[in-house]
C-alpha cells in the first residue's frame, strides 16, 4: 500500500526543505566523521534524513507528527541505518535515548520548528557533553540572535548561553523558496561547535541562567532595576556584588559580556 505524501501542518509549524543545493550544504556543513552517530531533529518529508544516512554510521530521527512517522517508516523501513523515534523532542528523554543507543558523542542535524527553536536550543545545551557538533536551520532573526556579540542590536539571552559552552558560527543563510510551503521569513544555518569545558566559570549554571535571564528582562530598564527583584539587596550585597566587578549599575544587561556576566554571578553565589 501506497502512503500519500503527508502534507504540512500548521499547527507543526512545518515548512519542507526542498532545494536539494541546499540540503546538500547541510550535510556538508554538519562535518560528520565516518561512523558518527546523527540525530536528526524534525525529519519532516525524509529528504536531509536520506542524505544524513549515506554519510553517518546511523540517524535516529524525532518526528512529533503521527502521519509523517508513517511516511518515514514507509520511506526507510529497510534502511538499517535510519530509525525513527514518534516522538515530541521537548518531551522525550533525551539523555536516555542517546545514551541507550551510542555511548559517545552524536552529531545534531535539525531543521527547527520556528515557535520551539529557542525551547529546544535549551534542550540541547542542557545535553551538550554528549554532542560533538550541532547544524542547526533557524529563523535568520533568531541565528543572528545567537551569533551576535554584547556591541550588537540582536544580542540576547541565547547569545551568552550558548557562547558559554560552544563556538558559534553563522554558516550560510537559506532564501524562503527554498522550502514548501514558502515561509514568510529567511532561516539561517547556524553551527554550534561545543567547547572541552565551559568558556567561563560560571559557579553554578542554573543560577548564572537566572541571572542572565533576569538582566535581558527588560530591555529598557537598567541592571540594577532588573535584578534587584530577583536578588535580594537587603544587606546590600547585589550592589556590593557589581561594584566588586567593576559593572555599572546603570548598565543595561544587553552591554554585557559573558566574561563579565560570569564575574558577576560567581560574585553573586558567593
């Protein structure tokens, strides 16, 4: 029996890559080594998965989409290779289905969902001892975001954090034809390549994310005004704290490195 080609959900935010120039850069930008392991996030029709197959030692795919899933266990059912997890990726146990399947280091090909791609950003840097590598298809807006620096308009929440644990490079950016249907905006190929250890001494991460969270909470509003909510101040040790590493309490948090943000939150803890 012949399944009909799923078509495109909105409620999936799905947009299909077409252009085969364009899958073809992918693969050749996520640089997978003879053997490597993929998980290949949102496999939508299988036209990257097929790709990633020929050059990777296996490509576990996570498709939230019930009718997709049938079309890919249609597609590759005899491909020894390729195995297909139905599955929401924000709800799966990620750590436990990379672990049971590969013991080491997984490269990540995924083709986001614009209205989860910050959602599973932080999925994945939650996980990212077990990633050699991430390829990554953004909103253009939301790539740029992450490749900006402290001196830049875009620079954001998700710029410190993921500068804090890898390399971040903008590698190509991809035009709206290049996908069915066409999306209203540009995407981006970002890569992440993940450091031996954190750029930084952050004391403890999830409090330096609270701290960085709360310092991008309003972008109009001082430092100080951001994080004396957050932070107790009763004893003046948040304004102790930014005076020991030298930061203006005028600042906004936008002006920050992540060097200075991780003075301030090891100054913090202490």
């Amino acid at each position: 029996m012949t399944i009909p080609l799923p078509r495109p959900r909105k409620r999936f935010g799905q947009n299909f890559l077409t252009d085969r120039n364009v899958l073809s850069r992918i693969v050749e930008s996520a640089a997978i080594l003879p053997g490597e392991p993929v998980l290949e996030i949102g496999p939508g029709r299988g036209a990257l998965t097929r790709l990633l197959a020929a050059v990777a030692g296996r490509v576990v795919a996570v498709e939230v989409d019930r009718d997709l899933v049938a079309h890919l266990n249609a597609e590759f059912g005899g491909e020894p290779r390729v195995e297909i997890v139905a599955s929401d990726i924000l709800e799966c146990d990620l750590e436990a289905l990379l672990v049971s399947r590969h013991p080491g280091r997984w490269r990540v090909v995924a083709n986001l969902p614009y209205n989860i791609s910050s959602q599973v950003l932080f999925l994945l840097l939650d996980q990212i001892r077990h990633f050699s590598g991430l390829t990554l298809m953004l909103q253009k807006e939301v790539a740029e975001r992450i490749a900006s620096g402290p001196e830049d308009r875009e620079y954001g929440i998700l710029s410190v954090f993921c500068r804090l644990h890898c390399d971040v490079d903008l590698a190509f950016t991809v035009k709206p034809g290049s996908f069915y249907p066409v999306p209203k905006v540009s995407s981006a190929i970002l890569r992440l390549i993940p450091l031996p250890k954190p750029r930084c001494d952050v004391g403890s991460e999830a409090f330096f994310r609270r701290l960085v969270k709360a310092a991008f909470g309003n972008r109009r509003k001082t430092l100080w005004n951001c994080l004396k909510g957050q932070f107790d101040d009763s004893d003046g040790a948040l304004r102790r704290a930014l005076n020991d590493c030298a930061i203006d309490s005028g600042r906004r948090g936008e002006t920050l490195s992540l060097e200075e943000f991780a003075r301030l939150s090891r100054a913090l803890q202490a």
